[in-house]
C-alpha cells in the first residue's frame, strides 16, 4: 500500500480552507493509501503563541481531524512534538538547505515584504523543518492545498540532494493538490487565500463557528457588479470562489451549477452555498462535541505517536549513521 502524509498547523481555529484543500481528501485517501496526519505544534509556534490558547487549539484540530472523519483505526494521527525526531532532522535539513532556497519562499517572502516585524528564526527555517516531517516517514504523496506545494517542492529537492551526497536514503514525495478547492480565497477579499493567520474574521470561516455566523460571512461575500453567474476567475473571483466552495463540498461541477443558476441572482447563489457550508458544518460540529466530552483524544495520540515514532527513529538512526555524526554505529 502507498503512503500518504500531511498535517496542519493550528495556529488558531481550523478553517474551511483547511477542510477543502487539505483534511476532507486526508478522510478520502485514508481507505486506499497508509495515511499519516499529525498536528504540526512546532511550526505553531514560529509566531508567537498564548500556550492556554494553544493547548486548546491543538486540542480542537485531533478533535476535529476525527470529526471530519479521519479514523484512528486508519490512519496514524499524532502530535509533532511527541515525535522528537522530528526537530532533529529538522536540523539535519537545515544543515543542507541554502540560504537562496529559503530566500525564494514565497510564504516567507510575503512576509518581508508586508515588513512585518518580529520574524523569528524558527519561522525562516520552517520549510527544512517541514522537509523533515515528511522525509522521516518516506510517503509516496504529500496531499496540500496549492500554498504548500512550493514547500513540499522544496522538500524534494532536500531529499534528492542527500541522496546525491549520501547514497539513497529517502524517498522523493510527490506533492499532491486536488484539481477543486486547492485554493479557497477569503470571502470578504477573493483576491488573497482564506487564512486564519490574517486576522481577518469577516473573510474567513472557522470550522466551529457558530453558524448563524457562517450565514452571514457567506451571505456578506463580496462579489462584483457583473451580475452573471459565470466562470471567470480573472473578473470575478468572489463569484468563482464561492462556486469552488460550493463545487468541492457538493460535487457538483462549477459548469452545472452556472446552468442552473442562469438569469438568477447572487443572492440566491449564496443562500445555497450557506446551505450546503452550514449543513456539513453542523454534522463536524455534533461529532466533534461527542468527541471532546469523550475524552479518547489522549489516547489517540498516544498510540499514533508510538506508531509514527517507530519509523522516525529508523530513519534517523539511518541518516546520522550515513552522515557520519554517530561514533559506534556503523
Ligand atoms: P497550514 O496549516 O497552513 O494548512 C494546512 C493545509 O490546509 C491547506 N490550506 C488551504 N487549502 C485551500 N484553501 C485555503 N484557503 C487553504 N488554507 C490552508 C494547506 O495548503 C495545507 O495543505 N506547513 C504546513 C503544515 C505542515 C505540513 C507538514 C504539511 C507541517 N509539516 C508536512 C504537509 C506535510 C502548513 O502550515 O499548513
């Protein structure tokens, strides 16, 4: 069986970007591929953090990685941090990654250019840690939404460059980003990604907002004065992103959607988006509230760390034997 494996990192609240690009296709692959999905805390925490906010968010995401349908008894779900390799090859990776590849990253780059102050180290050398995460376990894919598949590229080339310097010792991933719903952009701002770091509620919706709230961010979208129902990204993305969301979690192609909604209004298009949004909303939320009274969150990640730290410690044994920093182990 090939293997898969992603994660996600809770800063704050899961989004329904997170849920379409990224954690909806973790619960589809989990059946026909080895699945592994942790929550990343240690990328978390390149931007400062409130540690009792934290803890609950990390909480939430194991909670909601189960509510949207990962099953333990399937796939491996783990905390980062319980896997201590993790951090250790994340060094390793930085140890053979250039200054000019992290320069070029374009989440990092964005940053710089909005001149935010207080860019830590951590938050620079991320994508040699992320590199680590994904080379320790050798999957075949790493399912993301398109913003990290420059990173999972990175990774890549990290990993082919070892191999070229120490023999073959990882497995090259290949990225792999869902044709719909790769890139759910802000409802209040279609022309930037929906983010739970831009501190723009009104644009994005949480997985366990309230969803009267939903309706309302939904209903306020912003559009265009165009007033067709119609695919064009490029002229009116507010109205293409609202068909992405509601093509990704219907299956209902875009195509078909604007058939039918030829000579009506956007009013009405939205009222339906909020109708399918809130009504997969609401079964993720239920589950989600039986899974965090359940209290089984505890040992779910106790036993997907143990699982998880079995094959990362191999491959890091393997890769500071081959890179010459152990003494006694040949
Ligand atoms: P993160 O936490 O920013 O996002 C998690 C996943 O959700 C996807 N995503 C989106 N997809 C569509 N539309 C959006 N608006 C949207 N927002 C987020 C992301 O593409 C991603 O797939 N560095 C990673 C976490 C990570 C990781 C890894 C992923 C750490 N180690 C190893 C894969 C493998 C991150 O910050 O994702």
């Amino acid at each position: 069986m090939k293997r898969m494996l992603s994660a996600i990192k809770p800063t704050g609240q899961l989004t329904l970007g997170n849920y379409i690009g990224a954690l909806r296709n973790f619960v589809k692959y989990q059946d026909d591929y080895e699945m592994y999905v942790f929550v990343a805390n240690l990328h978390c925490i390149t931007v400062y953090q409130d540690p009792k906010q934290l803890r609950k968010n990390l909480k939430d995401a194991v909670a909601l990685y189960i509510a949207c349908g990962l099953d333990p008894e399937k796939s491996v779900i783990f905390l980062q941090s319980d896997v201590m390799e993790h951090a250790q090859l994340g060094y390793i990776m930085a140890c053979n990654t250039y200054l000019g590849e992290l320069n070029r990253m374009t989440q990092f780059k964005d940053k710089m250019a909005k001149n935010e102050t207080g860019l830590t180290a951590g938050l620079y050398t991320y994508p040699c840690l992320m590199a680590a995460d994904i080379l320790l376990y050798d999957p075949d894919y790493v399912p993301v939404g398109d913003d990290q598949k420059q990173h999972v590229e990175l990774t890549r080339d990290i990993a082919e460059r070892f191999n070229n310097r120490y023999s073959e010792t990882f497995k090259v991933p290949e990225p792999l980003v869902s044709k719909v719903g790769k890139r759910i952009m802000s409802l209040n701002d279609p022309l930037h990604k929906m983010s739970k770091s831009e501190g723009n509620d009104k644009g994005c919706v949480y997985l366990l907002d309230d969803l009267k709230a939903v309706r309302k961010k939904i209903m306020s979208a912003v559009t265009d004065s165009v007033g067709i129902i119609q695919i064009d990204q490029e002229n009116q993305p507010g109205i293409y992103n609202l068909l992405e969301i509601h093509s990704a979690l219907s299956g209902e192609s875009k195509e078909s959607i604007c058939n039918r909604y030829q000579g009506k209004g956007y009013g009405e298009l939205k009222a339906e988006v909020a109708d399918i949004v809130c009504g997969e909303l609401e079964k993720i939320q239920s589950r989600y509230n039986e899974i965090i009274s359940s209290g089984m969150i505890d040992k779910i990640l106790e036993d997907g760390a143990n699982k998880a730290h079995y094959i990362a410690y191999k491959k890091l044994a393997k890769v500071q034997r081959k890179i010459g920093i152990e003494i006694n182990k040949k």
